[in-house]
C-alpha cells in the first residue's frame, strides 16, 4: 500500500475512538476514479473535516462496525461525527455541503428532482467505473505488469493513467497556477535581499540577473552566495556579479576564504572574481577543481540564462576534512549524487548543515542530468547521522525550527531538518523500488516513469505542471524522465538527454 495511504490508515485505526468531528469517507483505493474524486476532495478540504480512507477489513471495522465490506466496495460510504451513515450519492451531497466551492451542488442534490437525477449518474459511473479504469490500482502499482502488457500493449495502463490524469486535470492546472503566483510572491520578497542571521555568523545574499531572473519565477529556486563566519559559499555565476558587488557594498562582510560545494554554473562562476576583489583565497575539493579546469560547455540554454562560468585559476587550495573559519571550523563532508564533485559544511558547534544542492527539498522531481540518486541516498543517510539544527540549502530554503531564526516566509522552513531529510529518503527509497522492479519486469522507461507519479500521491499531479514546464523549457535538461535515468547510471558517463536520443535516433536509456 502506498505510504500515504498506510499512514492514513494507521492514524485512523489508532485512533479507536472514531468520535472526533470529522467526516469519514471510505472509498476504493483500486479504482482509479475513486482516487482521482480523493484527490478533489483533499485539494478542496483546507480545513481537514475529511479523512479518506481507502477500504480494507481493518479501516471498515475500526471505523464503525456496521459497516459491510461488500456494501462499501459498491459505492462511496461516509461517517458522519454524529454516526449517521450516507452512501453512494447521498454520501456525494454529504461530502460536497462541507465545502464553500460545492454546498451548493450538495445542498440542490438533495431536492427533487436532483437527488434522483444524482443516484441514476450515481449508478452508472460507480456500476462501470471498472471498464473506465481497465487495469484496477495499475496506475498506482503496476501489479500484474505480464498480464497488462500480454491483454493489450500496456493500453489499459494508459487509459487508466490517462483517465486520472483527465480526471484531475482542472486541478493540476489549479496547482500550476497558484504554484506560479506563489514564486512569484517569493521572488520579490527576497529580491536583492540579505538575511543576517545567528548575530550575523550567518548571511545570505539573495542574487538577482535579468535572466538568471526567469530561474526562481518559472521553478522557485532562488539564487544566493552564503557567508558564514568569515567564508564564503557559492557566490553565483556571472551574470549575477552586479547584484552580488550590490550586496558586498551594502554589508562589507568579513570574507577571508571563498568556497564551492560543487561545480555547477550557479554556484562557481565567481571564485577568483570574489577571490581578487576580497584578497580571499579560493578553497574547492580535488574534483571540483578538475572539474573547474577547464569548465565544459554548457548546453546553450543554461550558458544563455545562467550564464558559461570561467576556468578556475590559480592559485586555489584543495579542501582537506575540516576548514578554518573566523571562530571555529567547518567539517568538510562529501556528498556525492547531485553530482560526483558535491561537498557539504557542517558546523558541529553550531549543528548547522550548509548543504549545498546536496538536499533540494523532500520531494525533487526534475533533476539535472548528472545526478546519481543511489549515490544521493548514501549521502542522504550519511547526513542523518549528523545533529541538524540549522539546513541552509544552496537554492535559499532554510530548513530549522530553532528561534533565533526568524520567520521569512517562503525561505525559512519551519521543520526539523533531520525529518526533511529522512522524508527525502523515504521518497528515494520508494523511487528506487518503483524503478527497479519496472526495469526488472521489462517495462519501457515511460511505463515506469508513470509508475513512479501515480496519482494516487498527491505531489504527482500538484507539481505536474511546473514539472513538465521545467521539462519544456530546459529542453529535456531537467526532467522526470531523469528522475528514472539518475537511477540507472553506471560509470561516470553522462547519458545524453531525451531530446538527444530522439534526435540522434538512438533508442535506449540505458547504456
Ligand atoms: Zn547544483
């Protein structure tokens, strides 16, 4: 069972009681109707009146004994708080007065001749939803993969997939949008900002370019140079030089070393220009400096936006365990996966993770074509063996629940870090499931692609428009069909991209 849905379940069965005011409502968890009308219900409950659950004998008998199994595989069965038992359309009418958007639907859904109109459509969807969604829970788990692909070509599996994704569609459009208007909210809060936290150990500069601009509004990550105690971290790309000398006029902070957690062009493209204008020496790790020595060419679309970053030159010192800083030291720790050359800092003092893009959120659906995401989850559970009170992401996410940082919304995080990150591992180790077993069964990297966005998880078809824009815009650079690939990678070789393939004709994903 999906880990949603478990713990669901779990918080339902242990809460014995079942009496507290909220609206129980028991649906199929193989149908993929009955998820796709979850996921509306779940977007259009902000208050939590509702707990979905999907039937099983234990969630039927923990709930209310009078419940039958076979009655409740038929149609929709709610609980209301007070006990009262509604089924099939009366449970819809039921379901839909709770809501501001629906009370009206619920409210004429029970006049003639609405009601009766209602449990005829009732009837029909609920009695042939089965022949609408043709491979029951196949979009969720590919359950029975041979006897899909030998009835029909995997077509059963498509028109399921399909069906959720028609289903759901206003909704995904709905997440695309308030996504979009949410970054953009973000954006112009940290435009050309500087946060000085921890009395000022801590500053991070928010950096701004014309193009590098489209970046955090089209996919919301920010860019950002950090300094902490007296080090520099990551002080961006070229084309966000105005907007850091800006910042170094302003804060004139203590800089007496300059570091990069990894050779991408957002993060590397000053160091000797910062190193010159602050007489601060260059640290980087043997790899990043390989890797810096020359600089590959970017792919255009990342030269043009971020902007191509220098070769490193010398003189730079390689990075050994720990690094000095003003009052104490910095662990220096390698974080393979996000690509082979990823540090991070640690301050074992202060417990405070300057991560880098060693983390990039709980849930990351688009990477970069470098990305090893075995490697990333031996980092990742490298990482919980650390005390975190303080993440600072490369991309300007916070992660602490400490007081003395203050609430910047968007930026700061209100979380345990240590429970991002294993919420992170959580997700690669399911991904990791989901793709090996495809690739087991010999499924085509768009079937297991599919598998791993089942809509049933409620991030699938929420981040699916800003996903599959990201896909569009970065010409297959960062994608979810990379997600699957960064599974699959052996050696240090780069697979080509998507777009590459199809162009060259080649017709595999894996080597
Ligand atoms: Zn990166």
């Amino acid at each position: 069972m999906d880990n949603e849905l478990l713990a669901e379940t779990a918080a339902a069965t242990t809460d014995k009681k079942c009496a507290q005011p909220v609206y129980r409502a028991l649906y199929d968890g193989q149908c993929e109707i009955c998820q796709a009308c979850v996921s509306w219900l779940k977007t259009l409950d902000r208050e939590h009146k509702t707990i979905c659950l999907p039937i099983s004998e234990a969630a039927l008998s923990a709930c209310d004994s009078r419940l039958r199994m076979d009655d409740c595989l038929r149609q929709l069965h709610v609980v209301a708080p007070e006990g009262e038992i509604y089924a099939g359309w009366d449970a819809v009418t039921c379901l839909a007065r709770l809501f501001p958007l629906t009370r009206l639907i619920g409210v004429m859904g029970e006049w003639f001749p609405f009601r009766q109109l209602g449990r005829i459509c009732y009837g029909f969807v609920a009695a042939n939803r089965y022949s609408l969604s043709k491979c029951r829970g196949g979009t969720c788990r590919v359950a029975k993969p041979e006897t899909v692909r030998r009835q029909a070509k995997l077509s059963a599996f498509w028109s399921c997939y399909l069906l959720g994704f028609f289903i759901r569609l206003p909704l995904v459009l709905w997440s695309g949008l308030s996504g979009a208007a949410q970054r953009v909210s973000i954006f112009f809060r940290a435009y050309h900002r500087r946060l000085d936290l921890l009395d000022g150990k801590l500053t991070i500069f928010f950096l701004n370019g014309v193009l590098p601009n489209t970046v955090p509004l089209l996919f919301g990550e920010l860019f950002t140079a950090v300094v902490y105690d007296g080090v520099a971290v990551d002080p961006g790309s070229p084309k966000m030089r105005r907007s850091l000398t800006a910042h170094l006029q302003r804060a004139k902070p203590r800089i007496a070393k300059v570091v990069a957690t990894h050779a991408h062009e957002e993060h590397v493209g000053n160091l000797n220009w910062l190193s010159e204008r602050t007489g601060a020496p260059v640290w980087v790790s043997a790899m990043t400096a390989e890797f810096l020595t020359p600089f590959k060419k970017l792919p255009w679309v990342r030269a043009v936006i971020i902007g191509q970053p220098p070769n490193l030159k010398p003189p730079y010192h390689i990075l050994g365990e720990t690094v000095d800083t003003a009052s104490g030291y910095l662990q220096v720790l390698a974080t393979p996966g996000h690509c082979d050359d990823h540090i991070v800092l640690y301050d074992p003092k202060e417990k405070l993770l300057l991560a880098g893009d060693a983390f990039m959120g709980s849930y990351f659906a688009t990477p970069n074509p470098d990305v090893d995401s075995l490697k990333w989850l031996a980092s990742l559970e490298r990482l919980m063996e650390l005390d975190i009170e303080i993440l600072v992401e490369g991309h300007g996410h916070i992660h602490t629940l400490r007081a003395d940082i203050p609430n910047f919304p968007g930026v700061v995080i209100r979380q345990d870090p240590k429970v991002a990150i294993s919420q992170k591992l959580e997700y690669l180790r399911w991904l990791r499931e989901q793709i090996e077993a495809g690739f087991q069964e010999r499924l085509p990297v768009r079937v297991i692609e599919a598998s791993c966005f089942p809509w049933g998880r409620r991030t699938s078809w929420e981040s699916c428009a800003t996903d599959e824009c990201i896909r569009l815009l970065s010409l297959g650079h960062f994608s979810r069909t990379e997600l699957v690939r960064s599974f699959v990678r052996t050696g240090t070789e780069l697979l080509p991209t998507v777009y590459e393939v199809r162009i060259s004709g080649r017709d595999e994903l894996r080597p």
